[in-house]
C-alpha cells in the first residue's frame, strides 16, 4: 500500500475515532433518520456507542418519496434500530410550501424542533442530524437552523466527507453504502413556484418510472409543462436507448407534461439553488 493510501486510511482513522469520542461524551441521543448512507452510518455508530441511550426517528413526509421512505423502514428493521416514525407535513408550514429561497431553512426549523421537544420529555440530551463536512460548503439554508436549535452533527464535526463515509458504511456492511444521494423532493421544483401535494406526486411518480428503467440517479426538474430530466453518464446510455426512451417520453407525458427533455449537462447537484 502506498505511503498516501495509508496516510488517506489514517486520517479517516482519527475522524472516525474523534466521531466515536463525540456520541461517547453525548450520554442520550436522538438520531433524525432518513435511510440514507449519512444518516445510517451515524444511527449505526451512535447506537454502537450509546447502546439503549440512542432513539432513531424517521419521519413520513410528502417531500420523501414513498420509495425511499419503505426502504427506509426496512432497513432500519433489518439493523434492529429502536425506530420511532413520526408524521411531519411541510407542505403546513406556509414559508416552505410557497418555496422561498430558504424553504429548507423552514422545514428543518420545524421539524427538528419537533425533535427537540421529543428530546426534552423523553429526557434525552440530545438531537443529531446525518450533515457531513461536505454539506457545510454547499448551498444549505437549513443549516442555520439546525445551529439555532442546537442539533448536534456529529458527521460534519468529525470532518467526515461524503467519501469518506461511503467507505466507512461500505467496510460496515451497510447496505446503502453506495445508494445515490436522495434530496427531498421539492428540490425538484424551482423557487417560488408553490410546492403542492400534485407536483410532488408527478416528480416522483415520473423518477419512480426512469428507474424502473435501470437508472440509478435521476432527478426530474419541474418547469410549468416542460419536464428536464437530468442522469449521470451511465444513465445516459440506458435512457438512450430507443425503447426506453419512447417508454420514457410516454409515461412522463403522462404525468401532465407536454415537453419531456434530457439535460446535456447531466445530473448536477442543486441545479435549482438560487
């Protein structure tokens, strides 16, 4: 092994060991879940830690495709987390629903305050989100709530990267180790175009199909009746091909959309952030 892998492999060492450090010293903890590989590697680790004195909480809400949310569950079962789901409807709190430019900002405020007066009646110290140290350089206003409330992420404090914790999940065994990063779904939707129940329902609906397919990261992008799907490279090739693509086109059509297009750029992350 070569003198950068192995200094690569110790610093990843030390985070992890600091990250341990950060739970050990936490005494109770509550884990926001989601299914995703951030979150599930922290729910792991904490749980690892802090024995019976960590509670996981998956929230159902509109924003999460159905999906990911059942995925979600399972995983969370076959981990034999002690998981407590809860019911969270952005779409009732007015300033994430109109989709301003901080919509985030809104929906962790009021969810994670949720979180928090579950911590203080059930006499838990604290509430720990899935954010890594990648996510403190993106375009993330719901990171300022999470500062105002005091939730703990303890990810991002260990300067645990994206690849770093793929790695760690992958060496664990976690399952989701490699499953594509999965925003909510008003992402999908560009600012101040109102978030309703239909909209979300026809992104997900029309993902759910392009999956179908074999393709592992898509994200179809709302604009009025036009469709613009965005795919990474491989996705490309697979949604390319003359049948899948007329199968594409039909079912996305379906949905209400008279334009069903394909961004040559590709997949970008965040392409709707102001």
């Amino acid at each position: 092994m070569s003198n950068r892998k192995l200094s690569i492999k110790s610093k990843t060492a030390h985070k992890t060991a600091h990250l341990q450090d950060v739970l050990g010293k936490m005494n109770s903890a509550i884990v926001a879940y989601s299914g995703g590989v951030d979150s599930t590697y922290l729910a792991v680790t904490a749980r690892d830690i802090l024995k019976g004195e960590v509670l996981i909480v998956l929230a159902n809400s509109p924003v999460m495709d159905i999906e990911d949310f059942e995925n979600a569950r399972k995983l969370a079962a076959s981990l034999n987390f002690d998981l407590q789901e809860i019911e969270f409807n952005q779409l009732d709190v007015p300033d994430f629903a109109s989709n301003s430019n901080d919509r985030c900002y809104h929906c962790k405020l009021t969810m994670l305050g949720m979180l928090n007066e579950m911590a203080r009646a059930r006499r838990i110290k604290y509430v720990c989100d899935g954010s890594n140290y990648d996510d403190l350089s993106d375009y993330r206003p719901g990171l300022v709530a999470i500062s105002e409330l005091g939730v703990r992420s303890p990810l991002a404090e260990s300067f645990l990267t994206k690849k770093e914790i793929r790695s760690l999940a992958k060496a664990r065994g976690l399952p989701n180790w490699d499953k594509p990063a999965m925003p909510c779904l008003a992402t999908r939707i560009p600012h101040h175009t109102r978030i309703t129940l239909h909209l979300l329902g026809k992104v997900s609906s029309g993902e759910s199909f392009i999956r179908s397919l074999g393709v592992k990261q898509v994200r179809l992008r709302h604009h009025d009746d036009i469709a613009r799907i965005e795919v990474d490279e491989t996705g490309f090739r697979t949604l390319l091909k003359m049948d899948n693509r007329r199968a594409a086109v039909e079912a996305v059509r379906k949905l209400g959309y008279k334009h069903v297009t394909i961004d040559l750029a590709g997949y970008q992350m965040g392409s709707l952030n102001p």
